[in-house]
C-alpha cells in the first residue's frame, strides 16, 4: 500500500524548545488509514493536523474499543534522526488489536507510516537535551451503532508532539503509594494491552496516592491483592540483595519496550534478574532486614523513574535514603544515551528515520 501525501499550506508556529511540556504542542501533519469490514485497511495517508468528524454514535465513544501505543523520535549530535525499538511496538500493538477484536495491522507498513511522518515533520523534532518528538499511533471504533459488538468501520492514526524533558530538574526519585482498596486488572482482562480503558481505571488509585502526598500508585493484585504489577503507567524493578526482580508478564502486565530493553542491558552487564510473582509481605521484609537496595519504574516517557520511598498502609519504607541509586542512574545514561545517540548501540535498538 502506498501513502499519499498532502502538505499543509498553513504552517503552525513551532514551540520554544525550552517550555515544551509533554502531550501540549502537535505536529503539522499525521497519518491516517482506514479499515472497513470486506475491504480490509486501505486508504493511507498524511494530511495536514486537524480534528476528525465522527458521529455522536460512534463506537468508541460508548464501548471504549480503542488501542494506541507511544515511542519517541531522538535527534541525535549529527543531526539525523533515530527511533527505538520501533518494530516491538507495532508488534505489541497487534497483540492488543486481537484482544480489543481489532482487525490486525501490517507491522512493516506501520513503521514505515512512522518514519515518513516524521521525516515530513522532522523539523519539529526538538535538539535540545533531554528532548524528543512523542509519537502516538492509535486505532479508534468508528461504527455509527450504540451496540455492543466488534467494529467493523475503523481508523489507525498517528500523531506527533515535541515534548521537553520528563525531569525537568533532573532525575529525581519519587514517592509511591501502595493501593490496596482498587485494583487495576486481572488475568484474562486487558491489563496486558495499550487500550485506554485501563489508564481510565487507575485513576481513582492516582487519585488515592495525592490524597496521601505521594505521587504514583504501586499496584497490587487483582485477585489475591498481595502480589505487585505495575508503578502508576510503568513497570517497575526492584533491586533486592544484589538481585533485580520483576514482576512476571502473566497477563495482567503490560509487556514494556523499555521493560524488555531494561532487562536485556542489565543481563548484557551481568546482573543478576529474576521475572517472578513478587509479594508486597516479601518486599517489606526484604525492606525491614536492609535488603532493599533500590527500585524504578520504565516507561517510553520517564526512561527510568526512581522511587525514594514506598508507603504500605502505615509502613513506610525509604529507599536508598531517597537517593537515586548507582543501578538506577546507570540504566538511565546508558538507554538514555543510546536513544539520543551518545553510546553507541550495540544491540542493533536504533532505526534511522531516513534510510
């Protein structure tokens, strides 16, 4: 399939690159690619940036069947522009579109869109330190029906935003609350897809974590409510007595690019790391004995997020006397460095937008 092109005629007026915020300011262009049921996807294309016209029935409005993934463009010391990891994206983005009844999309072809939306918009990936152009495929339920049933009229999108750095100040760790009222997922749901439906869920827990003064939500279980899943959006690590354990993928995690990145460099540089059912009781025991060394949520946005301190109910825990930990900081430079094109990449992670 081929994509047309139509450029914009109106140019938007680029943002300072020193106030960009994060998901604020949009691109001139994006991609769009239709689906109707017996013709399959068809009808790629970039136009100018503008809002779409659905019908007050439209599907996703009233049933949430809707999936979207985020990566990032870096431009690097040279000036050319990389993205990582690209493929593993789209490839877990297939992975949601069977669980939502989304008809699947051609993974090669969606990088492809990628790439060529940010080359024609490759002015506005920013060249500052610590910033990067977010970007955000979505598919979207587009049936004029208040019915419940798999869509048969669909649109994939993807969208651009030049974003600043996630730290403003600098890599800082963060405090955590442990929820234990709300729960959000369960094997068999969807808490191993991107579907929006799940980010709509937790946040009741957000919103329990401020109350308390803390700024993100540990996740436990959703069944025995003793085991962890998942820090706010990211997954998240622990360093216990020299060894790095994270939650299993058992089907109510979502399976992290940066997760899977994380691990990957960590046995490259001869930890130790244990994917495993992990339960709050051991963490504070690990805790109470001095065995807590570290821990860090991952994500696309934040890289790496340290975490100071964890409260489970009335016991709170410090961590690393609320530092930033020797682990934690040399996870961040080493994939922060790659991304931007500092180290050089010798995983084969990096995609040059251009080539």
């Amino acid at each position: 399939m081929e994509i047309k092109i139509t450029k914009t005629t109106n140019p938007k007026t680029k943002p300072d690159q020193n106030n960009l915020g994060f998901g604020i300011h949009f691109t001139d262009h994006m991609f769009i690619m239709n689906y109707d049921e017996g013709q399959g996807w068809h009808d790629a294309r970039i136009v100018p940036y503008g809002p779409f016209e659905i019908d007050p029935a439209c599907m996703v409005l009233h049933y949430a069947q809707e999936i979207f993934e985020g990566l990032k463009a870096y431009r690097t010391a040279d000036g050319s522009i990389q993205l990582f990891r690209p493929e593993k994206n789209m490839a877990r983005m297939n992975v949601s579109c069977d669980r939502l009844c989304i008809p699947k999309i051609d993974e090669e072809f969606a990088v492809k869109a990628i790439k060529t939306l940010v080359d024609i918009d490759s002015d506005w990936v920013p060249s500052l330190e610590g910033t990067s152009l977010y970007i955000r495929p979505y598919i979207f339920a587009t049936d004029i029906h208040v019915g419940v049933h798999p869509a048969k009229h669909l649109i994939f999108a993807i969208i651009l935003s030049p974003v600043g750095a996630y730290y403003p100040q600098g890599i800082a760790p963060v405090k955590i609350y442990v929820e234990q009222k709300y729960v959000r997922a369960v094997v068999g749901g969807t808490g191993f897809t991107k579907a929006g439906a799940n980010y709509a869920i937790s946040l009741k827990g957000q919103e329990e974590a401020a109350e308390q003064g803390y700024i993100q939500t540990l996740w436990l279980d959703g069944v025995e409510r003793k085991y962890i899943e998942e820090v706010g959006s990211m997954n998240v690590f622990f360093k216990i007595d020299g060894e790095i354990v994270t939650p299993a993928l058992q089907g109510s995690i979502l399976s992290g690019i940066t997760r899977m990145s994380i691990i990957e460099l960590l046995k490259s540089k001869g930890y130790p790391v244990s994917e495993r059912r992990l339960s709050i009781d051991e963490l504070v025991q690990a805790f109470k004995e001095g065995k807590l060394e570290e821990a860090w949520g991952t994500g696309t946005a934040a890289v790496i997020s340290p975490i100071g301190e964890l409260k489970y109910g009335d016991i709170v825990m410090p961590i690393n006397g609320g530092e930033i930990g020797e682990v934690s900081q040399m996870l961040y430079d080493t994939l922060t460095g790659i991304q931007w094109g500092k180290i050089e990449d010798t995983f084969g992670w990096t995609t040059k937008v251009n080539e």
